[in-house]
C-alpha cells in the first residue's frame, strides 16, 4: 500500500479536501494586491513646484500663478523640478498665447533664471487622495525611492523564501502558515501608519518575507492532501486566484483612493486568515517523514472522521503508515544540498537554462506589470486588462503543454514576449492603442510562461532534490522581481534602454528554454541517475512500465475527448 492508497482511504477528495483547498485558496486573493500594491500606493500624480512661499499671491488665479512661476517642458508642460528663481510678471500682462510664446523666448534665449523646487512640489490629485510620492515628496532628485521601495520588497520575498522555506521543512507547514498570515496582518497594517518612507519600507519587506510564507506552505499543504488525479485541476484553481486577485486590486484601489487605507484594506483580512489557518490539519506526509508518525496517524483519522469514513480510518495505525511512507522515507534520508544542481552534465544544463527561464519571466513580467502609467490610459482599466488577460493566457498554454509539450510551449511564450516587448519600443507614444495592446499581448505571454515554469520544472528534476531545485530556481524568479524596478531607473538616461533589456531577456532565455530535455510523456525521475539516462534508452523495466501506462491513459483521454 502507498500513501497515496492511504489517502483514498480515509477520502481522497471528501468534504475535507474541499473545505482544506478552499480556505486555503483565500488568502491567495489577495497575496497578488500585494505585489502590485506599488501600483497605486506609489503612483506619480502630476506636480510642478510651489511658488515662492516669500510672496503674496492673492491677486492671481491658478493659471496665473503657474505662468509666472514655472516655466515649461519640451512637450509644452510644466516643469516638474524646476520654477523662475523670480517670478515673471510681465507674462501675467499678456494674453495667453502671447504670453507662452514670450515665455518659451525667454527660455531659449536663457536671459531667464531658473532654480529648484525649494518651496516644495504642488500636486493634481484627481486621480488618488494621496500616495506616498505626494505625502513624502519623492520627485525629482528623490525620484528613485519609488523603484527602490518596490526592490525592498521584492528582497524580503528573497528573504521569506529562504526563511519559511528551510523553517517550514524543519517545523512543518501549518505553524509556518500561522506566523506568515500573523506577520502579514502586522505588517501591513503598520505599513499603512507609516510616518516616514524608510519605516514603510521596513514593514513592507515584512510583508514581502509573509507573502513568500504563505505561498511556500499554502502550495505545500495543498497537494501533500489531495490525490495526484487532481493536482493538475486543483495547481489551475490556484493559478487563477492570483489571477482574480489582480481583478480584485483595480476595484478596490478604484473606490478607496488614498494609499492609507487601501494599504490597510488588503491587510486586515489577513488577521481573519490567522485565525483560520488554526483548523489546517499539519501534512501528514510531513510528519510521517519527520519522525512523528503517531501525530501523522492521527491526522489521517481526523480527516477520516471529516468525511464520514471513521471506520477505514481506525484500521490506519503506524506500522501501516510505515510501511507506505518507505520509499519516501529511504529518500529522505539521503543528504543532498544545492551542489548537486550542478554535480552533474546534464543536471548542470537543466539548472542553468531554467534559472534563465524563471529569472527572465519574473524579470519582464514586473517590468511590465510594475509600470502602469507609462501607457498613458486610466490606471484601474489597464489593471483590470493586465489581470484579465492572464486568463485565456494559461488556458492556451496548458493546452500547448499537453499536445505541443513543454520545451516549445516555454521557449515559444518567452520569444513572443520578447519579440511584443521590442517592438512596442519603435512604436511612438502617441499611438497609446498599439503600446498598450502590445503591452498586454506580451504580458499574457508572460503569465503563460509562469504556468509551464512551475509544472516543467517539477518534471525535470527528481525526486530527491526537487524540492532544493524548485527553492533554487524560485530565488532565480525572486532576484528577476528585484532587478526589474531598478533597471526602469535607466530610462532617464536612455529612454529605449529599459525596453531593450525587458525584451533582450526573455528572447535570451527562451533559446536556452531550447537545450531542455522534453517531459510530455515521460515518467518522472526520482534519481540523478534517471535524469542523466533520460533519452540515452538506458530505462529500467519498471520506468518502460510506467511510460506505457502513461501512454495508454493518454490515448484513451484523447479519444473520450474525440
């Protein structure tokens, strides 16, 4: 007997599995307003600098106001960090076209002085009541904060990744999930109180360490509860709750316009996720393999008990347990690290190429994702397109995965992504329709190349260092998250370049996406030994056996299908 049968036996997919995968599916909504927060709460209103705070201005309307103390742009608007050094009052005397046409004299003749925003910034807050560019000030020469901030974040995700990963194999998943959605509430709550922008950068890498928790350990008690036969339907069910999840962010951040609130708004209902995640029974699979075999059994008895199977769940007692868990048992106790990556030929090329991959995706998907207002279009409907797209984005690729296989479905989705990034770079500003569609063609690109990441990778490496291979290739994602707002920065500098690099990427990857072995079909390998025979006909009569079973159910699907 296998675990597996033990599952069935105390119901594989009763009433428990679907209330576990339903509660825990929760607070995925809203993990994905998280990352795209900075969106919103970091949005650039238009602004020029105040008058001088020396003088009377009373007898001058607005327009008026701004004629004589700012001068304008190359594109005929308001200079956004620089105003008169005194104001110009003879403009005020001419009629307005005259006087912006004596005003532009002036500028190119350079007989007028100009000097920063030393009276402080004005605001047009018709878009939000307030971000944190407006309560803090971080314009002009502060204008890289904004990008920072969002790395910060993107760091304690790194972080979380790397803490509640190793802390959730050594102490399990359910209390690791409890203390993520604990300092998730906390976090964000006082990210929302912030007074100053380096406290709100230190709670919000608090929120980027939580984020990782309960993604980690939300996708670990998931499938170590349910059967194989659902794990593909159940891994899609996930998948569009971060997609429902960037739905939901444009609504909310629609009708609750200041950064404050809407901060705490996708905050508090993580304290109502804390007291929940108390019910989560811990993996039994976890504690069979660490040592508590009595607490495992008795987790398996409870979820008997949940779906009116208290009899078969009484036969199960530890012997039985063991006796399941053997092979997983001799596995675990094999001490591999993330060397072993990189041990081997083939081991070394299927890691390098997929921490191309996951590092490109995650690259130019925040490029793309983190930058909304550069499209010039309304801000809560680009949110909504970006989120909704992702939608037939990973039905067509699970459907390319399945007839066309892996290796071209993940190299085609990076090198069209490429390909829409660069182009939309030759496109003028002006044509904001073409810009934004291209936009949002390559972002779904994107997204379909995130859905084969993570099941292709599962099926590349084996077994027994599948887990240190998906914390690897995840950090490889993380770093990309990283990198992404901060390479947004060279754009003052070269306007073309940050497109040339988004797109460059993928492009790059998506050819190193080539040199992967193909996995539709093939049984899973479950030592470095399998991996380095794969293709090489060098396959035991148990993985022919396994390869043949495979092949018949999927024929038999096909022609229930037809």
């Amino acid at each position: 007997m296998a675990f597996a049968d033990l599952l069935e036996q105390v119901g594989s997919m009763g009433r428990f599995q679907v209330l576990h995968v339903t509660l825990l599916c929760l607070p995925l909504l809203l993990l994905t307003s998280h990352n795209l927060l900075q969106n919103f709460v970091a949005m650039v209103p238009p602004h020029h600098c105040s008058p001088h705070s020396n003088l009377s201005w009373s007898q001058l309307d607005p327009e008026q106001l701004l004629l004589v103390t700012v001068p304008l742009d190359p594109a005929g608007k308001p200079q956004r960090c620089q105003r008169y050094a005194t104001p110009q009052w003879h403009l005020v005397d001419r009629n307005g076209s005259s006087a912006v046409e004596e005003r532009a004299e002036d500028e190119e003749g350079l007989d007028v002085a100009l000097q920063g925003c030393t009276d402080g910034w004005s605001y047009n807050m018709t878009e939000r009541t307030s971000t944190i560019i407006s309560d803090w000030d971080l314009v002009c020469d502060l204008r890289s904060y904004k990008q920072m901030g969002q790395t910060i974040y993107m760091g304690g995700v790194l972080v979380g990744a790397f803490v509640f990963g190793s802390l959730s194999d050594r102490y399990g998943r359910r209390i690791l999930l409890i203390i993520s959605n604990l300092l998730m509430a906390v976090s964000g709550t006082c990210a929302a109180f912030s007074l100053s922008f380096p406290l709100f950068c230190l709670f919000r890498f608090g929120c980027g360490m939580a984020l990782s928790g309960l993604g980690l350990n939300t996708f670990s008690l998931i499938v170590e509860w349910i059967p194989t036969r659902v794990r593909t339907v159940t891994g899609t069910i996930t998948g569009y709750c971060y997609t429902i999840g960037q739905l939901l962010l444009a609504v909310i951040a629609y009708f609750i316009r200041d950064w404050r609130w809407l901060t705490l708004t996708v905050s508090l209902p993580s304290y109502v996720f804390f007291l929940i995640s108390w019910w989560f029974h811990e993996s039994s699979r976890w504690l069979a393999l660490n040592n508590k075999p009595e607490q495992a059994v008795k987790a398996l008895k409870s979820v008997a008990r949940y779906n009116g199977r208290r009899g078969e769940g009484e036969k199960i007692d530890v012997k039985m347990l063991q006796e399941s868990m053997k092979k997983e048992i001799s596995c675990s106790r094999g001490s591999y690290t993330i060397l072993d990556l990189f041990r081997t030929p083939k081991m070394r090329l299927i890691t390098v190429c997929l921490s191309a991959v996951w590092l490109s995706t995650s690259f130019a998907y925040y490029g793309l994702a983190m930058d909304l207002q550069k499209f010039g279009v309304d801000i809560y409907l680009i949110q909504v397109i970006f989120g909704a797209v992702d939608i037939p984005a990973k039905i067509i690729m699970t459907v390319c995965m399945s007839f066309i296989g892996r290796r071209p479905s993940q190299s085609g989705s990076l090198i069209l992504a490429g390909i829409t990034i660069l182009v939309n770079i030759l496109v003028p500003y002006e044509k904001q329709m073409i810009r934004t569609c291209l936009a949002v063609f390559g972002k779904g690109c994107l997204a379909a190349s995130f859905n084969s990441c993570y099941l292709y990778s599962g099926e590349l490496y084996p077994t027994i260092i599948r887990q240190n291979g998906m914390g690897w290739v995840s950090m490889m994602a993380r770093i990309g998250a990283m990198v992404a707002p901060m390479v947004k920065l060279t754009g003052d500098y070269i306007p073309w370049l940050p497109g040339l690099i988004y797109g460059g990427a993928p492009i790059l990857s998506g050819v190193a996406a080539i040199f992967l072995p193909e996995t539709l079909g093939t049984h899973l390998p479950d030592t470095i030994q399998d991996v380095e025979e794969r293709g090489s006909g060098k396959r035991s009569k148990a993985s022919l056996k396994e390869a043949v079973i495979l092949q018949d159910t999927q024929s038999n699907l096909l022609k229930q299908a037809t």
